[in-house]
C-alpha cells in the first residue's frame, strides 16, 4: 500500500484510501467539482475532482474508495487531482491501514496508568478511579481506544490514553518539586480530566463529534460522569468531591478556552498547565511528522506562530 505520508509532488496514484469527507461546489463559472478528505492511518490528503465524467461513480463520507489520479501542491501543501474514483470492493483493503494510532504500547500505558492509582495513599480516590479503569471494563475498553481530539492533537486510536497518562506524568512530577500539591487530588484529576471524551467523540472511523459532545462538551460530560460515580462512594468527602469537579471544570484555564471555571485551586492550576504542555508539545510534533522538509513549516493555529524545524 501507498500510504499518504509517503506521497511526493508529481506521482501518479492508484490506491484504496478512507473518504473522511466529501462536499461538492462549484467554480467561479458554476461548474460542479468535489472536495475532498481522504485518510490512512499515517494522515490525510485534500483531493479535487474538477471533472465529473464517467470515471467517476457514486461514493459518499465514510466510503473506502479507490482512487486514481496525480499528486500535485497547492499553497505548500500536497493535493490529489482525482482523475477516477470508485467504492473499493471488500478484499481490496483492510481497515487497520486506515485507522490512525499511537505508536505506544497501549497495554503497557494502561500498566502505568494503574500503578498511578495504586501509588495514591486515600482509599477513596482509589476506588473512584478504579470504578472507571478496573471495574467498568466497557469504559476502560473505550478510554483505551478513544482519540484525545478530531485533528489537534492526540488524533488517533489510544490518544486519549497516551495524553491523560502525559499529562498524569507530568503533575505527579510537579508534585515531587511544588510540595504545597495535594497530589491525591492532582494524579485523579489529571487521569480523568478529559474522560468525558468518550461520550463527546465517536469511535473511528468517523472519529467526530456526537450530539451530546456538540451540546456539552467533554468538560460538562466529565464531571457529570465523575458525579455519578462519586455518589456510589459512601465515604467519598463532600469537600474533595467539589475540589475535584472543580479541577475537571477548570483544566482549560481560561473561559475563552472552555473552561466554565478558571482555576481557583492550586491543584486545578497545575493541571491546566500540565494538560496545556502537552497538547501543544504534540501539536509541534505532529506538524513535523506531517512535513519532510527542513526549515519553516508555516503558521500553525494552535500554536499561534509560524513554526521552524530546530537545527541539528
């Protein structure tokens, strides 16, 4: 298989690849074309098809197609101009090429994220994160194999451990140089902040926003989720019960951000920054996976800057 990541200016392609999107415009002189997204498990690519002729059938999203036509640059990135398109017949692709992943042991994440939960000295924070990851093997199953975003960071299938493992990681070293942190508080919160992710997206493929996680959010969602736990926790205290949803509400850091709270504890501080540091880390590292050249790569949203390769 030709896989996207290996794609160069000025080869031809003829290759099964994952219509993430299709949508159909028009010219400025009326005339109908196709836009779209096409994916493997190593990235995605914007194909056009401006000529809608007989080598063109009838596919839609979410369709495995295969594909015929040149990789050209448009505005310094890669395009495919589709010169043929049809729906892929089974057996002429496998769906695991398709779906992006980390490139970490998912099992031994997992490990360490337990043994977090066991090196915590309050029983009742135990309990709570054990009722997600140990107990509740349908959700421990979904938080193993969920993303952490649609594209920003983290977008693929074990990211949303790989991140809440990261960012646990990091406050519980926080914790050994800031002694004031409760780091009970911290390490729980940090493996649950964005548990409500689960619900907000849905799985791969389409690996989109649901109703609910359009409506609510995966903030709202999360402490919900962890205030229905609590309460199956008969000695659960009311204070850490509160200091912990606030720390959920408020991991965004700012309103703008979507945080309905900013930080007011020094725990929710920590795990704002933490959270912070390594959704833009990876942000950085996947703007250079996704490009060979050295030098500039160009603005970056998130990021806010145009980015550069370091020297070596």
């Amino acid at each position: 298989m030709r896989y996207i990541e290996q794609l160069q200016d000025g080869e031809n392609v003829s290759e099964v690849y994952l219509c993430k999107n299709k949508i159909v415009g028009k010219t400025k002189s009326g005339k109908s074309y196709y836009s779209l997204l096409l994916q493997d498990k190593t990235g995605s690519i914007d194909a056009k098809i401006w000529e809608l002729n007989n080598g063109i059938g009838h596919f839609d999203s979410m369709n495995y197609v295969r594909v015929d036509g040149q990789i050209t640059t448009f505005n310094n990135a890669l395009q495919l101009n589709v010169k043929k398109i049809r729906i892929a017949d089974e057996g002429e692709y496998v769906q695991d090429d398709y779906m992006p992943c980390t490139k970490k042991d998912v099992d031994e994440m997992f490990a360490d994220l337990l043994k977090l939960v066991d090196s915590l000295e309050h029983s009742y924070y135990k309990t709570l994160l054990k009722s997600f990851f140990v107990d509740d093997k349908e959700t421990a199953a979904e938080f193993k194999r969920h993303s952490a975003a649609k594209t920003i960071h983290h977008g693929y299938i074990g990211g949303l451990l790989e991140h809440s493992l990261a960012v646990a990681k990091m406050c519980d070293y926080y914790t050994t140089y800031y002694k004031r942190l409760n780091r009970d508080l911290l390490i729980t919160a940090a493996l649950l902040h964005d548990i409500g992710k689960i619900y907000e997206l849905s799985g791969f493929p389409e690996n989109d926003y649901t109703d609910a996680g359009q409506l609510l959010g995966h903030i709202v969602m999360g402490t919900m989720m962890i205030r229905d736990r609590i309460k199956d926790i008969p000695d659960f205290p009311a204070k850490a019960a509160n200091e912990l949803e606030h720390c959920i509400l408020a991991h965004h850091g700012e309103l703008e951000y979507g945080s309905p709270k900013k930080p007011a504890l020094l725990e929710a501080l920590a795990l704002s920054f933490a959270d912070n540091t390594d959704a833009k880390i990876q942000t950085f590292m996947e703007a250079l996976d996704a490009k060979d050249e050295s030098g500039w790569l160009g603005y970056n949203k998130m990021l806010e800057s145009n980015i550069r390769r370091t020297t070596k």
